[in-house]
C-alpha cells in the first residue's frame, strides 16, 4: 500500500492527535494543523518530528490557512490523498440565550472550516483522480438530548453532514470520496474528568478512547469504495443508551 498524505486539522490534542499519530505510525506522511503554534509545535515533537511530518499553525476558519495547507503538503510531499477536517468547538447553551456572535463561533470554525480547508484540497485530488475527505460530525445531529441543550454547535454538525453528501455526489466522478466519522463521547481534552459518569449514553457501558476514532478514519482513509457515508463510532449511542 502506497504511502499517502494526510492532512490533519485540529491536531494538537484528543482525535487530531490520535489519527497524525496512526498514520505516522503506519508510514504516511502527515501534515498537522492546529491554531496555536507553541501547542503544535510540542506536538510536532512528540510524534518525532521526523522526514514523514511537518506542521503549519493557523486558524482554519480563515481560507487562507486551508490554502496554505494545501500548498506545504504538494511541497513537502507531492500530493495530497487524505484530508480529516477534525477541527472544531463545542459548548451547552440553551437555545434561548444563543447570541448572533455565539452561533457565528460554531459556523465559522465548524463549517466554514471544513468547507474551505476542503475547497483548497479539491483541485489537486481532482489532478490526481483520488482522494478521501474525511469529516467529524456528531451522532447528537440525529439523536437529541434535552439536558444538554447544543443547538449552535449541533446545527453547525449538521451542515457539515449535508455538505458530505453534497461533496460525494459533486467529486464521486473524479474518484473523490467525501464521508463523515461521527464520534459518540471520547475521552479528549475537550471533556472534564467526569466524562465516566456518562458511559451509560453508550450501549456498551463506557466511554470511546480517541484511539478508536483514529482506527476508523484510517480504515476508510485505505478504502475506495466508502463515499457518502454518515458513519457512527459512537458505542451504540445512536441506537440507544444502556442508563
């Protein structure tokens, strides 16, 4: 199996981190991203800051970095096979006290982010006749929970669903598949240490590690027939929950 180039956003903890490291760890060359280069860089240093990596700190929210993405990885590497557009935010606010500038906080970094960094992407995968994009969505899209209201990030989750189907069937011609990993709850940063306390939202009684997310991502990276697809790694928990 060919080496590949795998760009990674949001890569400095949690999921990000994990699927930079499994590809690494397999032989692909990786590109990782993050905001906040001081972060990134400690990043870059425990994955070994080898031939096979390199790194590029900007925020994906702006077009910019997408493209600048795009271009380090044709420079360092020659092509670009894989994208996983991991970056993004995530809060509890009641729908009622949801401000303009809040809402934008999840549109912008969740949606514009994935749309753009993969608008920069696009055009050589189509030179290359091949290419994935890989997205991070949320089972939460189809599976509401009342006590944890999230309309603002979950409406921008959504968007991010539709514009996979969206994307498979516009580049499905050119070899371009376009799916989304949907994760169920995952010990990351982005959760407190309470996170156990809610296993039982997963049909399987405990908790996903980010390890497991970056197994799937990989596994559909390496595969050429998966496109359009809304895939839950979520423990059950779009099915039901063992509470």
């Amino acid at each position: 199996m060919k080496k590949q180039t795998v760009i990674v956003t949001g890569a400095s903890s949690g999921i990000g981190l994990e699927v930079a490291r499994y590809f690494l760890d397999r032989g692909d060359h990786v590109v990782i991203n993050s905001q906040t280069e001081s972060k990134l860089k400690e990043v870059y240093k425990e994955l070994g800051a080898g031939e096979n990596l390199v790194f590029l700190a900007g925020n994906v929210a702006d077009k910019s970095t997408g493209e600048a993405l795009a271009k380090i990885a044709l420079e360092k590497f020659g092509s670009i096979d894989v994208l996983v557009n991991n970056a993004g935010i995530y809060d509890n606010k009641p729908f009622l006290e949801v401000t303009e500038e809040y809402l934008d906080q999840f549109l912008t970094t969740n949606l514009k982010g994935t749309f753009f960094t993969t608008q920069a992407v696009i055009p050589q995968m189509q030179k290359q006749k091949d290419g994935v994009v890989i997205n991070v969505g949320t089972p939460l899209v189809y599976h509401a929970i009342a006590q944890s209201p999230s309309t603002a990030p979950i409406s921008s989750k959504g968007a991010i669903h539709a514009l996979t189907l969206q994307l498979a069937a516009e580049f499905g011609k050119d070899n371009i598949r376009v799916n989304t990993v949907a994760p169920g709850l995952i010990r990351t940063p982005m959760h407190d240490e309470t996170i156990d306390n809610n296993a039982g939202m997963h049909l399987i009684n405990r908790i996903g590690e980010p390890e497991e997310i970056a197994q799937m991502i990989h596994a559909i990276a390496k595969n050429k027939l998966i496109s359009g697809a809304i895939i839950n790694v979520d423990g059950g928990m779009g099915a039901g929950h063992s509470l």
